[in-house]
C-alpha cells in the first residue's frame, strides 16, 4: 500500500516518525511531507521517504522563531501557495492513503481535500485536538474536513463522542487509537543517581517533574501554588520544570518568589532535545501533569516509557488514559489543595510507586507501543478498500499492494 503522511506544520514531528517507521517495517510504501520540526532536528528513523515542502522560507532561528504572532502571519501568508503546488505534486504520484494528521487552515484544507478525495486518494485524518468552541467558521470548517474524511482518528473516547455528537461524523468512521510516546528518538534510560547527578539534584530529596512546552493551560501556576502545602507533609519534596516557555515567564517566577520556592524549584527553561529526555525524566520520582484541559498528552507516554508514574488532572481523555492507581494517579483541575493531596499520598507511598512504575512500563510496551498502534492504522487502512473498491481511482493498474 503506498501511503503519505502529511503534517504541514511539523507540529507532531516523532509521532510521526515513529508511525511512518512502523509502517514502513510492515512492507508499506511511506511518504512524509512535512516542514523542519521547529525546536530539533528529527531525523527519519528508515524506511520512508521524507520531503519538507512546506514553511522553508521562514526561519527556525532568530526573531521570526520566538515570537509566536509573527510566525504565524508569515506561514499564513505563505500556507496557501505551497499547499496547492503540494497537491499538484500528489496528482502526479496518488497514493492510496493520504493521512493528514493536522489541519493547518481548516478552511483552505477542506477544499484542497476534498478535490483530492474527488480524484480517487482515500482520505484518514488525525483528530490530535478538536476546536474549543462549537461556532465559527473555523470550527466548521475543522467539522467539515472531519466529516470528509473516511476514517477520523482520535486518541480517546471523549473526543470520539464528540465528533460524533457535536461534529456530526457517522460513528462508524471514527477510530479511537492509542497514542505513543517517543518511541525509537528517546535514548536509553538512565539510573536516578546518574540523572541527577547530571542535574545537580541531591539524590535524597523526593522530586516531581513538569515537562513540555509552558502554556496557560497546562496549569504550571496550579502546580507551583500547590507545592508549599504539599511540602507540610512532605518537606523533602522538589519540583523540576523543564521546558520551553511558549508565555513571558516573569508571571511565574513572581509566583515562584511569592510563595518563598525559590530554593526548591529547579529551573531548565529551554526545549529539552529528544537525547535529553532519559535524563530529565530518569530524575524524577514522579511526573505531574496538572493540566487544566487537555486531549490526550505525549508527556504521559514519555514519563511512561521512562518508567515513572504520572499525576493528572481529570480533563478531556487523561482520566482514559491513566489508570488511578495502576500507572498514575489523578486529582481534580484547577484545584492546588487536591493536587497537593494526590501527590503527597502518591510520593509518601513508595510500593505504589514501584507498582505505578511497572504499570507504566507495560503500558507503554503494550497497546501504546508504536508496532500496535501501526497495526491499527494498517487495519483502518484496509477497511477503507474493502468497504469502497467502486470508487473511481487514478491508481495505476500494476500498482502492488501489501
């Protein structure tokens, strides 16, 4: 089967690479056509073909990268133009499957589809997030393209009833696919010792962890403003931030200072590279996720495949995701007095950890490991030629199939 993955905005750069990669090793034909991935250099893990068609003449370095408006308006400005000499490019060479995994201008996307669609690509889209709203004409043109496609994936059920119920999409093409962590980019675990001896973290204090990219809602402030009361049960306790402010970052470290945390919060405020990640999460005794809302989220899987538990907060599919008890826990949102209670009870308990730990091991090596999750996609595949080989096709006859 020859399939092109596209992801104009490189917004999902390893999960990418790791879906390509397995499709790849089960015998299909894989594409990617993307743009550079903005924070790293993501090299292709083998066995697919990569073309970076889009956003080459805005560059990753300097002013232009940092601010986040500016970009925007130049890829904006730019997106149309080099969407259409993309799908020109793909009339010449039609795949069977065109995957999108975002929609980058819902309403330029929908119409570039559909003519796709029109000519015989079978068209799979990857619902990574849904629009908060529910009117607008982004909002339904991101309904349309979904209701377009003949397979929507998402990554839990909240965002499959929705699609369903709000969005208007048959149930029947919706397809609730785990998601996985860094897979094959991730370097090998190292010991807690080693990590935060890297760090400078004294091996003896209990250490929590938020990681990722610092926007509003992943509730940094809530995490920050629950840390003095956690640590009247646990004075031990220490807090690692590590990643790339997206917001001005003064607002939190006047929390920091208001709350008398400057000694007990340690700073890494940059993109933590892929190489990197078995140091800041082999660190930590557990990783909190204290979002106040949320799909789904690759730091789960990370912490995951690293081992180590998660606290998160009950938003969009994490309840889904996290077992209470078995891989993590979870506390309410927005709610620092829960979120110091969950995570005094989870650190204080050192067989649960050690239970979390190992279930968070196996889920990550079973159905969010990257070989299931490509096995899945295979199979939503399939069923699209099986359920409609009437359609017109511009496929050439002697084109082999897996």
């Amino acid at each position: 089967m020859r399939i092109v993955v596209l992801d104009p905005g490189g917004y999902t750069a390893h999960y990418n690479g790791n879906l390509c990669h397995e499709l790849a090793l089960r015998g299909h034909e894989v594409r990617l056509d993307t743009s550079r991935y903005l924070f790293e250099n993501v090299e292709p893990l083998g066995g697919y073909e990569v073309r970076h068609l889009f956003f080459n003449s805005i560059p990753r370095h300097g002013g232009i990268s940092r601010w986040g408006p500016t970009r925007q308006l130049a890829k904006a400005v730019v997106y149309p133009t080099e969407l259409r000499s993309w799908a020109r490019l793909l009339r010449r060479d039609p795949p069977d499957v065109l995957h999108v995994q975002w929609s980058h201008l819902p309403p330029l996307d929908v119409r570039v589809f559909r003519s796709l669609q029109q000519e015989g690509v079978r068209l799979v889209f990857t619902a990574h997030e849904l629009p908060r709203g529910r009117r607008g004409p982004w909002v339904g043109a991101f309904s349309e393209l979904c209701r377009l496609a003949e397979a929507v994936v998402v990554h839990a059920s909240a965002p499959a009833q929705r699609l369903v119920a709000e969005l208007g999409v048959p149930e029947a093409r919706v397809h609730v696919v785990p998601m996985g962590g860094p897979g094959r980019y991730a370097a090998a675990p190292v010991s807690r010792a080693d990590a935060r001896s890297r760090l400078g973290i004294d091996e003896g204090v209990q250490l929590a962890l938020f990681f990722g990219l610092i926007k509003p809602h992943k509730g940094l402030d809530v995490l920050l403003e629950s840390l003095p009361l956690a640590r009247r049960r646990l004075p031990s306790l220490q807090l690692l931030v590590a990643g790339r402010p997206m917001v001005r970052w003064r607002r939190y470290d006047a929390q920091i200072e208001a709350l008398g945390l400057r000694d007990v919060v340690h700073l890494r405020l940059d993109f933590v590279p892929s190489e990197e990640l078995n140091v800041v999460f082999g660190a930590a005794d557990a990783v909190v996720t204290p979002y106040k809302r949320a799909a789904q989220s690759m730091v789960v899987l990370t912490a995951w495949q690293f081992g180590r538990p998660v606290l998160a907060t009950r938003v969009g599919g994490l309840p889904e995701l996290i077992r209470d008890g078995v891989s993590g826990r979870l506390a309410e949102p927005n709610d620092p007095v829960d979120l110091a209670r969950v995570l005094t009870d989870m650190l204080s308990d050192e067989e649960g950890l050690k239970r979390m730990s190992s279930g968070a091991v196996a889920m990550s090596s079973g159905p969010h490991a990257w070989g299931s999750i490509a096995a899945t996609h295979e199979q939503i595949y399939e069923s699209l030629e099986v359920r409609d080989e009437s359609r017109p096709s511009r496929h050439t006859a002697g084109r082999s199939r897996s």
